[in-house]
C-alpha cells in the first residue's frame, strides 16, 4: 500500500478516486504541530534549535497517520505546491520518524491543480523534499517567534494596554497610521474651476477653461471666488470656435492572470471581500479542481492554458477578438517565485462554477484569465480646443470611444479611485465649428487628502515594498483586526488609538525593525535561503545579533522615560498649534497645569502636571483641536 498525505480531507476524497487501487490517501489537516508559545521554544545558543509541539487535537489524525504508514511501502507527501505546502510535508515526515513509523521510500509531489490530468503528471514526476523551502520556512517561523517573543513582553511592561508586536504585522499597521498623520496633518486647500456646458449639432458636452488671459491653467491656479467669477464672466462673454481638434488612437492591453495579491484587491474592490474571505473561498474552489492554486505571485500560465483560454475565446467571439500570438506574462513583483502559474480555471469551457460567493470569485477568475488571453482593446481619444476671438481664452474637452472592445467586452479591470472625465463621447466638430454656449458653470474644490487604505490598496502597497508574501497577506491584516489596532469602517482602515501608540512606541525605540526597507530586505533574505543562496542559521545570527541587544537596552528602561520620550514624539500629534497662539499644553481645567502624556494600567492618557490638585485627564487619542477649544475634563 502506498499512503499519500495532502492538508484537507476534501482533497484527499478527490485525489483517492482518481489514484484507485493501490493507494491511501489521508488528510493532516493543515500543520501538525509549532512552536509552542513559550520561552524557549527557540534557542539561539544552540544554533536557532527549535522544539516543535504537536497540536493537542490532531493526536487522533496522528494516529491514523501512524498506523497507516507503519503498514505502506511508499510514502508520498502531496501538499501545497510552497513553503507552507512544504513544510507541513517536512513536519509529517519528522513525526513519522520519531515514531519510527517511516515507511523506507519517501517521495514529494507536487501539483497546482487538483485534476486528474495535474495529479497523475505529479505523480509520475516525484522528487525529495526541498530542504532549502524547508530551512526558509524554519527561517521566517523562528525570525517571527523571537520578535514576537522578545518585543511583546517590552510592549507589555513599557505600554500598558498593548497587545503585541510582530515583523510583519507592525510595518503594515505603521502604514495605517501614517496615512492617518497625513489626513490628520492635511490642509486643504481652495481652488475653482470654470466649465461651459456646450451643443453642437443636437449633443451637449462639457468643456473646461484650460487658459485664461493667456495663462495655462493648472489646478490650483483660480484659488479665489473673485477670479473665478471674473473668469465665468469672460467665458459668458466670450464667442468660442474650434481651433484645434486632435485625435489619437490608443491601445489598452488586458491586464495578467490574477496573483494573491491582485485577486485580493479585485474582489475588495468588485464583491466587497475582506482578504480573508477571499482566500476561504479561492482555497475552497481550489480543492473543488476548479482553480490553479490560490497562493501565487507569478503572472504566467501554463502552455496548454493558454492554448485552451483561446479555443475558447474564438468560440464565444467572432474573429479578431483572438491576437495573432499568445501573450506571455512577466513577474514584475518583487522577489517573485517564477515557478508559481498564475490563479486560472482549470478548464475554459466551465464558465460558472458553483453558487454564491464561489460563483462570484470565480467568476472574476474566469474571466480576467479568459480576458488576458484575448486582443488589445482599441479607442480613439479626441482633444477640442475653443479660443474665443482674443485668443487668450480657451476652453477644451475631452472624451474617448471604443473602436474595438477586445478584452473590455469580457472584463474590465477595477480602481480604487475612478474618473472617468475622459470617457464621454464628443459630437463631430471641424476648424472654425463655433457650438452653443448653454451654461457657464464656476465650481469651488478644495484638495483632499489622500484617501486610507483599503484592504486592496493596503494589500497593494505592501506587495509594491516587498513586505510579506502571497500567503501571509491575509492573516497579518486579520491580526491588526484581532487586536483592536485597526477598525474598519466604509471599507477603509482606520488606526485605534492603541495602534498609534505602539507605533510610535515602535518607531522610537525600534524604529529599524519597522522600516520599510529593512522588512523587505529580511524578505529577500528569506527568498535568498528558499534558492539556495543563502545560510539560514546565518541570516538569523545576523539579526539577533542586533535586536537581542536592544530589546535588553530598552527593557532596562524606566516606564516613565519611555512614557517622557513618547511624548515628546507624538506632541505635534497630541498638542497642535492653537489657532489662538496660545501654549497647546496648557490645562483647561487649572490654568497654570502643563499637561503631557502618562502611562496607566488601561493604557495612556493626558494629565496635568497638577495631579493629584487637578484631576483634568484626556484620552490619549483625543488631541485638543487646532481651533483652540480643548475638549474639556474627563474628571
């Protein structure tokens, strides 16, 4: 008998059947075991040295697991096609061994569909495991146990009311709150902008005042009501013809298959998915065979994919819809593992699969696939410039029209922030048209700040610095949810008072470990061991060697230093400007009270020096205002 271990038991009924016969095939149930959480679960004094736990509830699974093995001649190992997949394979081999229950002939195999066809290729191509996966993994599991289990216990002795800290999890939560500084910090600013509603042979349009007086208009140029009224009346009184018409043909392409992160980002956008939901579904049609393999962040598809996506295109289109030569995708993302095909159907003559959320997401699956296969879309994009008879004012507009759909009659690809100024069809105008002039418009703007991340554009910013990996994308954002650093409201992330206050905590006393570049560099050291290049004892020793030392200086450290520094840190946070002029610090409540940052059992929170006289205290992220009026006692 040969026993084939897989993570789900839905994949291990499937993959049973389509092996018949002389195999097993049983499920571990994702990891088997960890790093309990402990001190000592890793010991750096021992070369890194790891005591890995069995999880208490898959002591039954283990067993059966066991009892199998002790009766196979062969084991094969036929988890996910990564560093988890492979590592969950490593871990089943190691307790099989020390249970000397290790059948003699061990093979790994892998595959990132689960078909017939995918599985019996796999199969018949079985290799060793990969000890440089397994030692990337080893690498990423304890550089992720010692900072948590060195900072965590600083945070809780040093600021009260914190949770946690992680290498991953508190650079995405810094982004978070420094887009929120940016929003808070942001002033807005006024500026007009003049428009004309115009006919010209039955079809209004809209045209904007692009120069005034002889002088290009940017967006900020008209900053005030009075030259904006003064700009309208020019427009009202002027006569305007066509100088100028220009037509431009433009090609769009169809953007590649989808990766982890670009379908987590599309189904945010289009289905309203959190990242999480994301992935339970993809991995749910993933074990139904209905996808490639959900964790991924190659662009490619395989050869006879994409032979199969153009069969079908030329089926469901007429010609020209199928480009002369198939397009070949590039990996652009940083450290990308080119080995890794693209998340696609495994068959392009299954356009819906299943109900709900799983016919949504694969939907979306479905046709971008199907959609990055198929012809460039063609558009013409028209200029018209109007100069009234001085010459010194002009009015444009602009607007664009499909020639050819090409990939846009399957899909059109989603945006965070969409303006689709350039989207209106224009009436055929020639030199020396003069159109009606029906409306003047003068509208006033002011500059916003920019916008908080999304979970798809949080996901997208993190991938663009290198920071964390198709499967970890995920679960870092779900921790900063679990832990009460974030909320989220309309879709976009807000920081709780609690995630500032450890990033600032974070970015005074270990401002390296949260830098953008050093985390993406620690992820390209890990990718480093994964291909060989690099030691993974080395890498590790290297960052000890540095943060064990600090996490001890900053542990030394009294509470109320560390409380003294952090306000200094966070007072243009805690005590703007007053528009008055007057001391931002200065209490309400007493007078001639200083307030500033303190440390409490539930956390931090602003007092008067005054205390215990003068009982006046603010919550810690409440800020006294920039209009001068403090938000008053909370006695």
């Amino acid at each position: 008998m040969q026993l084939v271990i897989v993570e789900s038991p839905a994949k291990a009924k499937t993959i049973e059947k389509y092996l018949g016969g002389d195999f097993h095939v049983l499920a571990s149930y994702g990891h088997i075991r960890d790093l309990p959480p402990k001190d000592g679960s890793v010991d750096p004094d021992d070369g890194f040295a790891m005591s890995w736990e069995n999880y208490g509830d898959k002591g039954k699974q283990l067993k059966a697991i066991s009892d199998a093995a002790k009766k196979a001649t062969r084991l094969i190992l036929a988890t996910d096609p990564d560093r988890e997949g492979e590592a969950i394979s490593w871990h089943v081999q190691e307790v099989l061994r020390a249970k000397k229950a290790l059948p003699a002939v061990v093979d790994r195999v892998t595959f990132n569909a689960i078909t017939k066809a995918a599985v019996l290729d796999a199969m018949a191509k079985p290799r060793a495991l990969d000890e440089d996966l397994i030692d990337a993994y080893r690498a990423r599991r304890a550089l992720d146990y010692l900072v948590g289990f060195t900072l965590s216990p600083v945070l809780w002795r040093k600021l009260p009311g914190a949770k946690s800290a992680g290498r991953v999890q508190s650079v995405a939560l810094r982004l978070v709150v420094e887009r929120e500084r940016e929003i808070e910090s942001f002033n807005p600013q006024e500026y007009w902008s003049v428009a004309a509603e115009m006919e010209q042979d039955g079809t209004a349009f809209t045209a904007r005042l692009v120069r005034w007086k002889g002088e290009k208009i940017e967006r900020l140029t008209i900053g005030k009501e009075g030259d904006a009224m003064a700009a309208k009346a020019d427009v009202e009184a002027g006569r305007f013809t066509v100088e100028r018409v220009e037509t431009k043909p433009l090609t769009r392409n169809p953007p590649p298959p989808f990766t982890t992160s670009t379908i987590q980002q599309e189904a945010a956008r289009k289905l309203g998915f959190s990242a999480s939901h994301t992935m339970r579904i993809a991995q749910q049609l993933y074990e139904d065979g209905a996808i490639t393999y959900m964790r991924t962040d190659g662009v490619q598809m395989d050869g006879s994919a994409i032979s199969a996506a153009r069969a079908a295109i030329a089926q469901r289109y007429d010609g020209g819809y199928v480009p002369d030569k198939p397009r070949i995708y590039q990996t652009k993302a940083k450290n990308a593992q080119e080995a890794h095909e693209a998340i696609r159907p495994t068959d392009f003559s299954r356009d819906k699969v299943g109900s709900g959320d799983h016919a949504r997401l694969y939907d979306l699956v479905f046709k971008r696939a199907l959609a990055s296969q198929m012809a460039s879309a063609r558009l013409e994009r028209t200029t018209i410039d109007m100069n009234d008879v001085t010459g010194t004012h002009t009015l444009r507009a602009t607007g664009q029209v499909v020639i050819f759909p090409g990939f846009l009659a399957l899909y059109e690809e989603g945006r965070d922030d969409s303006d689709d100024e350039d989207g209106k069809l224009l009436p055929r105008m020639a030199e020396g048209d003069a159109p009606a002039k029906k409306k003047v418009m003068a509208d006033q703007h002011f500059t916003q700040p920019p916008p908080r991340y999304s979970e798809a554009s949080l996901v997208k910013r993190l991938e663009e610095l290198g920071i964390g990996r198709p499967s970890t994308y995920a679960s870092t954002l779900q921790v900063l949810k679990d832990r009460d650093y974030v909320r989220i409201e309309k879709n976009r992330f807000f920081a709780e008072e609690s995630g500032r206050l450890v990033t600032a905590f974070l970015e005074r006393f270990f401002e390296r470990y949260v830098s953008y570049d050093f985390t993406a560099g620690l992820e390209d050291e890990l990718d480093d061991i994964s291909g060989g290049r690099a030691q993974w004892q080395e890498v590790l020793e290297a960052f000890w060697r540095d943060f064990k030392p600090k996490t001890a200086e900053i542990m030394e450290q009294k509470p109320s230093d560390i409380t003294a520094e952090l306000d200094k840190f966070l007072e243009p946070m805690l005590f703007p400007p007053k528009a008055d002029g007057s001391n931002p610090r200065a209490c309400p409540l007493c007078a001639d009270g200083q307030l500033s940052l303190r440390g409490g059992r539930f956390g931090a929170f602003i007092a008067c020096s005054n205390y215990p006289e003068c009982k006046f205290t603010r919550k810690f992220g409440q800020p006294g205002g920039k209009d001068g009026e403090d938000s008053g006692p909370e006695v």
